[in-house]
C-alpha cells in the first residue's frame, strides 16, 4: 500500500462514516449514562476518533463494535431510532470484517468502498421502518385529537419556545392538520426515496419534517443526514463529496494551518466530551424544553448544536443539489445487493415491529410516538384489529399496583394510576433486590385477586427469573387507567 493510497481523497463511504459517527456522539450527548458501562465511554471515545480516521476499517469496525455493544448493554430499553442504529451497525461490522478478513487471508487489493455490500439493504430498512411507522399510526387514539401524539409533539414544540407567534394549544381544525399532515409525510418519503427521480424531494420534504421534529429531539435530525446520503445517485453522491472535502479543508487547514486544524479538532473533542459527561452527570440540561432554562440562555447554541450541525448539512446539500443541476441525476438500483445472506436482517425486523401485535413486546418497534395500545386486552389498531393476532401472553397480564415502599414504583404506579406487566413486574423487583437490600413491600390487583406481599425478596412467584434473552429483547410498557390515554414513545 502506497502512501498516496492511504491519503486518498475523501470517499463516498468515508463520508458515511462521518455522518455515522456524529450521529453516536449526538445520542451519547443526548441520553445515555456513561457511569453506566465501559462501553459507553468507549463508543463516544472511537465515534471521535472515527470522525478523522474515517477511511480506517478498523476504525470504523471498532466504532460499530462498541455501538452495538453500549446498545445492548442498555436493552431492553432504548429509543426506537437508536435500537435501530444498532441492526445497521450489525450490518456494517458484518460487512466490514468480512472485508478485514479478505484482506488478510487473499491479500486483495484495498477497496474504499467496503460497505457498499449492505448499502441496498440498509436503504430498504430505512424505507420499511417509515411505513411501519405508519402503520402503527392507524389506530383510534393517534386520530383523536385531544390525545394525539402528532398534536403533542406540536405542544412540546411550541412550548419549548421555538415557534412563539403559534398557539400552544391549536384549535381543533389545525390538530387535524396536524395529524392528516403527519401521516401524509411519513407515508410520502418514503415512496420519494423508492423512486429514481424523487430522491431530491425527498430529501427535501424528509428533511424539513425531521428538522422540525428534530426541534425536541435533536440527536435524530443526525442519523437522517447519514441514512438519507445513502439515497442519493451516484453521479451526484461523488460530486458531493468532493464539495464537502473541500469545504472541510478549507475551513480547517486553510483557515488554521495542520496544526492549528489539529489542535482545534482535539479542543472540540475535548469540548463535546466534557459536556456530554456534564450534562449526564447533572441531569439537568434538557432537550424537550428550552424554556425551563431562560436563566442559562447562553447555553442554547451548545444545547442545540446537533440540531444546527444537521441543519447546515441538510441546507449544503440542498444548495449544492440545486446549484449543480444534480437533481437530474437518476439513481441507480436502491435494493438488490449480491450478498444475499445481508437480507436476512429483514424478516427479523418486520417479526420486532410486529411484536405489539403479537404480545411479545412494545419497545424498539418503530412504534414512536403512535398511541398504539395494544395491552391489557385491548387493541386500537384499525387494521390489525382483535386479540386474534397475540401468540404471547405478557400484554394482557396486567397488574395493578395498589400501595409499595418503594417511592419511584408508588408515583409511577400509583398515583400515576398505571398498570404494568406481570412480566415486568417480576423483573422491576429482581433488579431492585440485585441492588438494594430494602425490604420490598407491595400490595397489588392481579386477575380480579388482591395480594399483599411483605417482602418480595422471599416470594417465589415474583422471583421466578425470566431467561436471559427474555430480559435483554422483551420490555412492556406501563398503561395508564386514565380516561385521557398519554403518548409516550
């Protein structure tokens, strides 16, 4: 290997890697606990050192690892989305050790586009997590206006100050605006992104949506710029990537010098890893209000800065696009791809986003912010209707909480009036008696008969332990007993 092979120019799956990167950094900024595991800690520290070693397979193999890893560790409960960046980092580090192997054993020459085996299947991925999402929308309760989650995620949009001249609480002919609206979106990008001649619009309509989303959740905004670069053609791809590298050079090596880029890179790593760890360590920077926080205003570039980051990248390529005429291009094929066994990946993804439906479970299955009920024997779907479809049994067992020592467990539960899984309830305790050595007192409804339990650490019923691929994949949530049901994600 030469050295100008190593110092090649930017490529199109180096570009993707970047984008890949700044969407962990942005997720581990936003939520997780790095005092949690070693592999948090590791996964931020090799997403930084991926954003400048981009054209490293075993850099990125390593980024994809330790993702995969901090996501495990943290399930059964995750985001939808992160959950989901989890599958194509699988992907990725399939892709990419295969390419490592082959390398070492066939001494084949070096190829730069490594991952371009399992690009068509993420992109199929990507199109079917938004008709499931979707799906999952066409239930009683999301059409409702006074519980909708597409009218509250209005709310906390406004509320949080960003959209002031706008009514927090929208008459009822825009809450139906609101909804109608939202699933017209979901359900046009991604049949924009299927077409050949559509990719720029969808980039346009996707993008915009997300960045107005992204205005409370802002770490998502970042895995759409990756997620939606692999839509772009070829023709119009390399081009910009190009523009990129040079806009990245320019504003780095000409602006400062080598050096000076170089220590301006470790002063922002420096930078974000202070205060991703600051923000976990207090919690008390939020993202869902900004206006909590009007004393620490001059917080709010720092606080938004995923946000802005996504939308300067999102208006580059649109300007670029537009500028160069790259709109014309047509793409090639979206999701045929020669390694087959990569397909393998979707008929798992389908059976988790249908797990609701089947009983099994109700987190990480792109059922985000979609009212979608289906506990308790009950079931709002409008397609999937009845209990006909449940082959598990975990959603209906349902208990209710009437008094416990334990004063999480009595707010949530209690005074929240919320039901929850036996399941869980068998887990919540075994977790707790693992961590603490408190008595734990409960009294609980379950099947019509009231129990009381004086010490749940001696109670074998509730200290049956569940598998342990049935404790890391399977989390249900609470359901409220409230006339007005609450969204959630």
């Amino acid at each position: 290997m030469t050295h100008s092979e190593t110092r090649s120019n930017l490529s199109y799956t180096s570009l993707f890697m970047m984008l890949w990167c700044l969407m962990i950094i942005a997720e581990y900024d936003n939520m997780f606990n790095w005092r949690d595991s070693p592999y948090h800690v590791l996964s931020i520290l090799t997403a930084y050192t991926g954003l400048f070693f981009a054209r490293s397979k075993y850099v990125m193999a390593a980024v994809c690892l330790f993702q995969i890893l901090s996501c495990f560790k943290d399930m059964p409960v995750t985001a939808n989305h992160w959950f989901f960046s989890m599958i194509l980092s699988g992907l990725l580090l399939c892709t990419l050790g295969w390419q490592i192997v082959s390398d070492r054993f066939n001494n084949a020459p070096i190829d730069t586009e490594y991952p371009k085996k399992v690009y068509p299947v993420i992109r199929l991925l990507v199109v079917l997590m938004y008709f499931m999402a979707v799906f999952h929308k066409l239930n009683t309760d999301f059409f409702d206006p006074q519980v909708s989650c597409a009218v509250h995620i209005w709310e906390q949009i406004v509320s949080g100050g960003f959209m002031v001249p706008l009514p927090a609480d929208p008459p009822l002919w825009f809450r139906h605006v609101l909804i109608y609206g939202t699933l017209l979106i979901e359900m046009t990008i991604p049949v924009l992104l299927s077409m050949r001649r559509t990719w720029f619009v969808a980039l346009i309509v996707g993008g915009g949506f997300h960045l107005m989303t992204g205005l409370i959740m802002r770490h998502f905004p970042v895995l759409v710029c990756a997620l939606y670069f692999l839509f772009i053609p070829k023709g119009a791809a390399r081009p910009l990537t190009q523009k990129f590298e040079t806009l990245i050079r320019r504003i780095s090596q000409d602006s400062f010098g080598v050096i000076g880029a170089l220590i301006l890179q470790a002063v922002v790593m420096t930078l974000g890893s202070v205060l991703a760890f600051l923000h976990d360590y207090s919690r008390e920077i939020g993202h869902y209000r900004w206006g909590a926080y009007a004393d620490q205003s001059a917080l709010w570039p720092l606080l938004r800065v995923w946000w802005l980051l996504a939308a300067a990248v999102f208006g580059l390529t649109v300007f670029f696009v537009i500028r160069h005429g790259y709109y014309r291009i047509q793409r090639d094929q979206l999701f045929r791809t020669r390694w087959f066994a990569a397909y393998a990946v979707v008929p798992v993804f389908m059976l988790n986003c249908l797990a609701p439906y089947l009983g099994l479970k109700t987190v990480d299955t792109m059922a985000m912010w979609s009212n979608l009920n289906t506990l308790n024997g009950e079931n709002n779907h409008m397609v999937l209707r009845g209990n006909g479809w449940k082959v598990f049994p975990y959603g209906d067992d349902m208990v209710e909480i009437i008094d416990t020592n334990v004063p999480e467990w009595r707010q949530k539960l209690v005074y929240e009036n919320r039901l929850v899984a036996w399941t869980m309830l068998k887990q919540m305790v075994q977790d707790r008696v693992r961590t603490s050595r408190a008595r734990i007192y409960l009294k609980y409804r379950r099947g019509g008969h009231v129990e009381t339990v004086d010490d749940a650490a001696w109670n074998p019923e509730l200290m049956d332990a569940n598998p342990y691929w049935f404790r890391k994949c399977v989390f249900i949530k609470f359901v409220s007993q409230g006339e007005v049901r609450e969204c959630s994600w």
